[in-house]
C-alpha cells in the first residue's frame, strides 16, 4: 500500500463511511486536533519520563487514536464492531484513577502556575493546551454529533495532563512557578 492516495489533491478526504467532505470540514478539524494531542504524547514521551508516566502516555496514545478514528466515522459503522475502539465510562474512571494517584504525590495548588519545568513536564503542559482545543473542536461539531462520553473523555484527559506535568516536574525536584 503506497503512502500517497491522491485522493485528497483537491483539498477533499474522506470519512470512514465513505462521505466525501472538504478537509477543513469541521469533523476533519476535531479528528486531527485529537491527532494533535496523540503525537505531543509522543514528544512527551521522547521526553523522557518515569515508567509508570511512560506507561499512561501510550495508553493515551492509544485512546486518542481509538478516539479520532470514531470522530471519522458519523455513521458509527467502526465502532461496534472494532474492540479497541472503544471509549466509554471506564476510559474515563481509568483517566480518574491516575488523576487520584498522582494526585497524592504533589502539592495542592495554592495559586495558578506556568507551564514549565522539565523538557517532559513542559510537554505535559502543552499536550493540554492542545487538548482542550480538540475539546473545543468536538465541542464545535454540535449536540448530536458525538457521543457524551467523547467530550467528558477530553476534558478529563485534559485534567490528567496536568496533573501528570506536575508530577513530573515533582519527581524531577523542579519546582513549579507562580504565576
């Protein structure tokens, strides 16, 4: 299989259902933002980061792929009958229960903080930032057009990454900078 279609040389692509639509389509733009935040997972982790971070970062990676490849699909044809395609409410109290862990490695937060720190902690931070534009681009799809579970799943990964940039930055000995 070649690596180049040319079916998308007139600035059109397709969904997974076979629709034609114009690559700055709406869906398009969610499903590549989601893209966006699976690739800075993977400069985090080139980053270099403990393994139980390294850990949650592919799981993550995974996700979002799972994730984007449902946004590719409006009439849900792949998601019934792919596993790993699956994002649900377990996804999400797997994303809680990282949270809560991590949680208890660092200091509450007494007032708001920049994103900086290690190459991996600052990383972490960006990969938010990204997250909650994809968070906005799904969100810009419309009631109706993705599941709930999609839109809670971001903002609660969106938790996740910067709970996960302070503990990196924690476990690193670099402290965090007020703002």
């Amino acid at each position: 299989m070649s690596i180049y279609t040319k079916t998308g040389d007139t600035g059109d692509t397709s969904l997974f259902d076979g629709t034609r639509v114009s690559k700055t389509h709406p869906r398009v733009a969610a499903y590549g933002d989601v893209d966006e935040v699976q690739a800075c997972l993977g400069v985090v982790r080139a980053a270099g980061l403990p393994k139980d971070l390294d850990d949650i970062c592919l799981a993550l990676q995974r996700d979002l792929f799972a994730l984007g490849a449902r946004l590719a699909d409006p009439s849900h044809k792949i998601a019934t009958r792919v596993e790993k395609i699956v994002i649900d409410e377990q996804s999400i109290a797997r994303l809680e229960g990282w949270i809560d862990r991590l949680d208890t490695e660092i200091a509450p937060l007494r007032h708001f903080i920049l994103s900086d720190g290690t190459a991996a902690g600052a990383s972490l931070h960006f990969a938010r930032t990204v997250c909650r534009r994809a968070e906005r681009s799904v969100l810009a799809l419309g009631a109706g057009a993705v599941e709930p579970v999609a839109i809670v799943y971001l903002n609660r990964l969106s938790d996740l990454l910067f709970t996960m940039a302070r503990a990196a930055n924690h476990r690193a000995g670099v402290a965090e900078t007020p703002w």
